[in-house]
C-alpha cells in the first residue's frame, strides 16, 4: 500500500483481493435484504438480516459504530436519499427503498447500495416488462428512476475502464442521467451535496467520485486505486437537508430519490467491480468492457 500526491491510497494485488472477499460479503448481504423485504417489515427488521448475513460470514460491518452511527445498514424510503437509521418504519407497497451496506474483511472495506420498489410480495424486479410492473402495483416513475440511477452507475464505472483521468466518472453519469431523462421525457435531479469516494483501509478515503460534469480534469487514474461510484438521484430537485436525527438526507421538495453503488478496483490488468457477485462481467458487457478478477 502507497499514498499517491493526493494522499490516494494504491492497493497491492493481495489487498485488492482482500477488499474483493469484502465485497462479497456485501453483495451477499444486500441480496438477502432484498429478499428479505416485504410490506409490513421495519427497516430495524431489515438491518437485522443484514447483521445476520455479515456476521455469518466472519466479516464486521462497517457503518456501525461510523460517527456514532446506530445501524448496520442504511434504509432510506421514498424521499430518503441517502444514511436513513434503521428502526421502527414500517415498509409498505409502493415504497421506494434504498439499502446501503459495508463490511469490512481483515481491515479492508466494500460498500454497495441498491434501490427498488417494494410490491406486495416484496421487491420489485425493476428489469421486468412494464406491463407486468404496472399489474403488481408499481409506479412505473419510481421504476424509471431506479432504472436511470442504476444504468448511471454502470456507465461511471465502465469509464474507469478506459479514462485517463477521474473526472470522466462524474461525465459518465451525467450524460447518462440526461439521456434516461429525455428517453421518459423528465428531468432528474442529481445530488451534489454527496459524492463517491475512494475506499481502502477506511471506508471514505480520497479522491471524491462526483456523479456530474465538473471544470476540472481530477487525479490520473492508475493501477491501484479502488473507488465506490455511486449516484443518488431524485424525481424532482436536486436540493437535499439533513433531519433532525443528525443522518437521514431527504430532498428538499418532497421527490422520491434512488441510489446505487458499487466499489471498484483498477488494476494492472483492467478493472473489476468489487460488490457485484459477477464482479460486473453482465453489466459492463454493454460497453464492451471485461472485468477481470484480481489474481
């Protein structure tokens, strides 16, 4: 392990492959989440699966405890954007649920988030034809939404495969936000105030991954360097205040909001996603790019 000029943190082969059983653990764990949710579930009823699942793997998770956070995971409904405590909500069909987790593997982090839509036998598979989404209840807006925030992240991270420097990321989403926009004839929201970031030894660590266009070129991308991209965006504005419970980020105007995430490492050989249980190979085909497992 080095420290780049910006105080990057470069991952050897061995710890990128310890960061890869992390991501594992959490890619598992969001799994069983999301079978796990059904209306009628709290989110403390969830966060107990996901300690379930962590802990039976011999990992720890990493949010507990982080500033004093309460829970093991983060589950954010509706409106919710990103770090909603876990507790006595109770979920419901037609909510819009966010589940964000980490764990953490002999000192070295994953961090991964899904979104979908709870019908009333459980999530939603948001893949799935219009036509059988509306027959189960769902709001095909909330569904366009999880759907541009998740094809988001995909073209972020498919850009690492490829870029030179980090700020392409952020154009990445960007342009792909826009166009998921225009192709349903809406305007997302991307929020600004929350970022991507590196991930290593800590679960945040330098560089910022932002989700938009920015004036700057950012740090050269180079073996090494493993980030977690993650878009959040909303339905409506891209404002978001932070509730009384010190944690919870809502949208200011009310909009429902997803977010997706996935940590990524760039290797010497090319780049492979960390959290994802294929390590990207289905979604990163559509851009011509081949993971390649950590040696």
């Amino acid at each position: 392990m080095v420290f780049g000029r910006e105080r990057i943190e470069y991952k050897t082969p061995d710890q990128v492959r310890l960061m890869r059983r992390a991501g594992l653990v959490v890619a598992d764990t969001l799994a069983a989440v999301r079978a796990a949710a059904r209306p009628g579930l709290t989110t403390a009823e969830l966060d107990a699966v996901a300690a379930r699942s962590i802990e039976d793997a011999g990992a720890a998770p990493s949010f507990l405890g982080y500033h004093g956070f309460p829970g093991v995971i983060c589950t954010s409904v509706n409106e919710e954007v990103i770090h909603g405590i876990p507790g006595s909500r109770v979920l419901a069909a037609g909510d819009l649920v966010s589940i964000d987790c980490g764990a953490v593997v002999e000192g070295w982090h994953g961090d991964s988030a899904v979104s979908f839509v709870l019908g009333a036998e459980g999530a939603l598979d948001h893949r799935l034809p219009d036509d059988d989404l509306v027959a189960a209840g769902a709001d095909l807006a909330d569904i366009a939404l999880v759907r541009a925030t998740e094809a988001a992240m995909w073209a972020g991270i498919a850009a690492l495969a490829s870029a030179k420097r980090l700020n392409a990321v952020g154009e990445a989403v960007e342009a792909a936000v826009e166009m998921a926009g225009e192709f349903v004839g809406v305007e997302y929201g991307i929020v600004e105030e929350y970022v991507g970031h590196g991930i290593g030894s800590a679960m945040h660590q330098p560089p910022d991954v932002h989700n938009y266009r920015t004036s700057g070129s950012g740090p050269r991308l180079r073996s090494g360097m493993c980030l977690a991209i993650e878009p959040m965006i909303t339905r409506g504005g891209a404002e978001t205040q932070v509730l009384e419970d010190g944690w919870t980020v809502v949208t200011t105007d009310g909009s429902r909001a997803a977010h997706w995430e996935h940590s990524t490492a760039i290797t010497e050989d090319g780049i492979v996603v960390l959290t994802a249980a294929d390590g990207g190979a289905e979604r990163l085909g559509v851009f011509g790019v081949t993971p390649v497992e950590p040696a």
